[in-house]
C-alpha cells in the first residue's frame, strides 16, 4: 500500500473554520498542501463514498448547523511565481491556498497594476476565480489569464481559459453543474507594468478627486481605508461580508420603484434592459441598517453585511436572512438572492 501523506481529522467544528463562526461538525476534515494529497482525500472519499466540499478561507460559506456530513477538504496548496509576458507585464501564478490579500500585497508592493481594486477580501486564491470577487468596480475576471483544476470525476489537471470559466457577477462554472467536479489548483493573473488605474467607483472618485497621477500604493492605501470604515472586524464579530447579491433587474422595474417611492433610486447600467440596484440602498430605506435581532444584525456603515455577533446557530442566521428576503420581496417586488454559499447535506 502507497504511503499516506494527509492526516485526516474527525468531528472538526466548521464554525472554527469560517469567519461567521457558523456551523456543525465536519465528519471529517483534511487540510492538502499538494496536488498529491489532494487526491489522496479524493480518492479517500469516493472510496468512502462520503461527499466532498471544497473549502478555502470560510470567508463566504454557511455550514449549516448539522455540519457536514462527509469530508471538508481544505486547500492549504502554497505558492506563487512571477514571469514576464511577451508585451513585458507580469504573468503571476498562485496556489489555490495563498491568501488572497497577502498576493495582492505582494504584487501592489512590486508596481504591478491589476490587483489594488480588490485589496482586504478576505479568503484564499482558489476561491476568487469560483466568486468572481469582485470591489471597487474591478472583478477579478478582468485580470485572470487562466485557472488550472484537478477534475474529480477523471482525476485529470486541465487549463480553463478565461471564456471556459464562464464568469458572471459573483458566477463562475465552478458554481454550476457543468464545473462542479472542478476544484482550483492554480491561478494565473495578466498584471500591467504601466499604470491601469480603475478610480470611477463612487468612493474612490470621492477619495481622489480629479487627481490623474494616482500610484498603485496610493489605491491599495485607499480601498483599505474606505473597507476599513465600511466592513466590521473579522476580530470582533462574525460576517461573510455582503451577504446578498445585488439584484439585477428589467430597467422598467427600476422605473416602478421609482415611482412607489416616490424617490430616484440609485442604479447602474448592467445592458440595454437592465440595470443594478445598490441593495444597501433598499435596506437601508427598509430600516435594516444597524438593525439587530438576537444574535443577527445588520452592519451600522453597510446593512448588506449581516454580522453574527456571537452565541447564535447558522439556522437563526438563515431565518433573519429570510425575514429580510420576504420583506424586500413584499416591499419592492425585488426576488433578492444569498451571496453567500449556504451549504447542507
Ligand atoms: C469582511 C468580508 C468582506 C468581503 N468582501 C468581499 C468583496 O469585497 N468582494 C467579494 O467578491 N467578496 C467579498 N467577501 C467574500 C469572500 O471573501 C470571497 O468570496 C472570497 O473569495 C472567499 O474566499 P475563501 O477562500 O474564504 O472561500 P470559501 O468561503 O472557503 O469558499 C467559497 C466558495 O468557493 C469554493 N472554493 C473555495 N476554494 C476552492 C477551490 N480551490 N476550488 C474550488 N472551489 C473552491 C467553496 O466550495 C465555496 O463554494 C468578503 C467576505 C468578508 C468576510
């Protein structure tokens, strides 16, 4: 029999393992720091035929409160590499398990523009491709080159192209049925040597001004500090940050909120028939900003953000998500949808 390089770990809490702080036990847990490893806990739990999740950070899951029964998988793979591309900017790769802030750090540190807008998001490498994470009017598919994956059903590592990946707000195949045998091995970013500055999102057109000569530090300083006054503290409190999408909708919808209101509301142009309402906007109207009950609320700077502020159950979190979802739905009309990953098995 080969040697078994993973440990494998029972009756793990998944609470322990995400930044709500949610969640029942994992039956079993194995953290992989290589390819190897990785499909030695695949091949563990097909033989098993426990089911598997993927987890990176915990920063955008909610583990029910009976956990998962089965076999969490968690991507410690580390790495990254830099390369010079063909017009002279940087090819940079990293392993699924490299925090996702410290890459950013890191490229931002050496001059290089692509990343800066998505300074402070929380997680891991793996799972930005899989979100599409996306801040400050910058979506991570705007500098992906390619994704590598280990498929599960073939045990087979293939090279999706940005088009493979299929990439949508916040949607990716890794979110579908198509590529949910899929899990991200490595990712690799096109990043500029030259100046690509994104300064148009609201906050930091306030931030800036009129200024054209913005450095890359000067933006990762920037996001930093307007997340800073707009997110609570991974320290103090629980949260998974926006917890709801933003609700794309017909332009016409727009138009008939508008008018029970009696208010503009604010929106973005997604097409030519749709637009996206700010959700923080209709909460904040509906008198969710800052609002509290038991264990829940929503955050005082940004009511999008649903924190748990400790000794709750992922099922009373799930219930105040709802209350929030009938009410916007009976008040607007607007179907609004979880953002975060709610798992059960
Ligand atoms: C305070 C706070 C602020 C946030 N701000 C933002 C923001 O501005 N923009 C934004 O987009 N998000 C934001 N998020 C959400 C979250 O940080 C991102 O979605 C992040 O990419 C999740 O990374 P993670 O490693 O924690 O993933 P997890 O929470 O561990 O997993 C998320 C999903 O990805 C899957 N997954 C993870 N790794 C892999 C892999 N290697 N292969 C296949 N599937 C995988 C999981 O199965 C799960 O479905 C915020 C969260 C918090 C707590």
């Amino acid at each position: 029999m080969s040697k078994l390089f993973m440990q494998v770990q029972e009756n793990i809490s998944l609470a322990e393992h995400t930044t709500l702080r949610l969640g029942g036990l994992a039956r079993f847990f194995i953290s992989v720091h290589s390819v190897e490893e990785l499909r030695e806990a695949i091949s563990f739990a097909q033989k098993n035929e426990y089911p598997i999740y993927v987890l990176g950070g915990g920063s955008n899951v909610l583990f029910s409160d009976m956990g998962w029964n089965g076999v969490v998988i968690q991507m410690s793979l580390l790495g990254r590499s830099y390369d010079e591309d063909s017009r002279g900017d940087a090819q940079v790769v990293a392993c699924a398990g490299e925090i996702w802030d410290q890459l950013v750090e890191e490229t931002v540190g050496q001059g290089l523009w692509g990343l800066e807008n998505l300074s402070r998001i929380p997680g891991t490498v793996g799972a930005a491709p899989v979100q599409n994470i996306g801040a400050y009017g910058v979506e991570v598919k705007d500098v992906i080159d390619w994704v590598e994956v280990l498929d599960t059903t073939t045990n087979r590592l293939h090279v999706l192209s940005v088009t493979e990946c299929a990439f949508g707000y916040r949607d990716s195949i890794f979110k579908h049925k198509e590529g949910s045998a899929y899990i991200v091995l490595r990712v690799a970013f096109r990043l500029s040597t030259h100046p690509s500055r994104r300064l148009e999102y609201k906050d930091l057109y306030e931030y800036f001004g009129t200024r054209t000569d913005v450095s890359v530090k000067e933006v990762r300083e920037a996001i930093n500090k307007i997340r800073d006054n707009k997110f609570p503290s991974l320290a103090k409190v629980g949260t998974a940050g926006s917890f709801f999408k933003n609700p794309t909708v017909r332009k016409s919808v727009h138009k008939e909120l508008e008018s029970w209101l009696d208010a503009p509301v604010p929106c973005y142009i997604v097409d030519t028939d749709h637009v996206k309402i700010p959700l923080a906007w209709i909460l904040e109207r509906l008198g969710w900003k800052g609002k509290r009950l038991g264990a829940m609320g929503c955050w005082e700077n940004q009511p999008l953000v649903i924190v748990h502020y400790g000794g709750g159950t992922a099922g009373e979190l799930i219930l105040f998500a709802r209350t929030i979802m009938k009410e916007v739905q009976e008040k607007t009309s607007i179907k609004i949808v979880p953002e975060v990953n709610i798992v059960t098995n």
